[in-house]
C-alpha cells in the first residue's frame, strides 16, 4: 500500500497548486492527527466455544481538501492512513494481540454550514478503504484483504486565525469492515469506527 499512499498524495498536490491560482479564496488544504476508535468486531461460535477479532484503537493521520460553494455548503475530499492491532478471544482462554491490519480510507463529504458565522458544519460521507494485508504474529504468515466500501456521517468545527489560517476539529462516525480474501474461509471483521481528528488548514 506504500506506493498508493504516495501515489494518492501527488494526485491530490497536482490538483491543488493549479487551485490556488483561482485566488478566490474558496478552497483550503489541511493536515490532520486522527484517533480511530473501532465499535465492531467478528464473532463464531462452535458449541460452547466463541471466537472474537476485534480491531483495537490507533492513531493516524491525513491530508484533506475542502472547496466552500457559498457560505452554506462545502465538498471534501481526504484521505486518511491507520494501523491497527488486532486482537483474538476465545471464550474460557482469554484474549491476545493476533496480528495486525493498516488502512487508508479516501472519503468524500458534503457539508452543510450552520451556527454562528457558519463555524459548525454536518453531512454525509460516502468513500473506499483500501486495506492491507492482516499480518498476523510471527511466524504465522498473513491473511489477504479486500478493499471496501465506506458510508458514513460527518461534524465538524472550523476556527479561523491569522491570515487564511483555521483550527479544525471533525468527527465521523463509519460504517466499513475488513473482508478477508481467503475462498472457502471468507469472513469480515467490522471496524465501523468514529474517527476522531485536530488538525490546520489553509484558505487559497
């Protein structure tokens, strides 16, 4: 996923510097630290005994871009990257860290402006999340991913100070998973996370 990353990254820098030459003060870029908190998991049950994965929380972090349409509405467009442990229980056992998994979901966002000054904003998320391979503990080899559809919903703050400079604050609530590409063993583990994030922006 390394050469997407970078890939992704030149794309979305050669569509802004020719934006900026508009001058008209409508678009922003920003960069963000993200905390993403995971509220699903995989569960099987044989008999007596039940099986859980269950993705732990991470931090991360983003590049996004926002282009404001008049003072009510706004399209963005970001993309963020996380690695997460992933933790095994077993009913009766206990509970062990059984690999780990790293993701970059590209989201797009349509949000409406209200409060004072239009500071506050709310809207839809729709995007895809392309996932690595779950590498589990040493020795234990890896298991292939799919990459996965995203809908979700977003809040936001924004702050302004100095000169084109704002504060921004957001939180999105997801809905995606993790769908494993093993034939006959096929699951998903439901990640469905808020994702949390602080970061800067700069208005051109």
């Amino acid at each position: 996923m390394r050469r997407t990353r970078i890939l992704v990254l030149i794309v979305v820098v050669a569509l802004a510097i020719p934006l900026a030459n508009a001058a008209d003060k409508k678009n922003s870029i920003g960069v963000f630290v993200n905390y993403l908190w995971p509220t699903g998991d995989y569960s099987a049950s044989d008999g007596d005994v039940t099986v859980t994965l269950e993705p732990d929380s991470a931090m991360g972090y983003g590049l996004g871009y926002r282009h404001m349409f008049n003072p009510k509405w706004d399209f963005g467009a970001s993309l963020f990257f996380a690695e997460h442990d992933v933790n095994g229980t077993v009913s009766g056992v206990g509970s062990a860290k059984i690999g780990t998994v790293s993701w970059m979901p590209i989201l797009l966002d349509a949000n409406w402006h209200f409060g004072k000054k239009g500071l506050f904003y709310v809207g839809p998320t729709i995007g895809y999340a392309m996932w690595d391979s779950i590498d589990l503990v040493e020795g234990f080899g890896s298991i292939s991913t799919k990459d996965s559809f995203i809908y979700g919903l977003n809040f936001g703050l924004d702050v302004p100070f100095g000169k084109g400079w704002a504060f921004n604050a957001n939180a999105r609530y997801l809905q995606v998973g993790v769908e494993t590409d093993e034939g006959a063993g096929d699951f998903t583990v439901d990640v469905n996370p808020w994702l949390v994030g602080v970061g800067i922006s700069y208005k051109f």
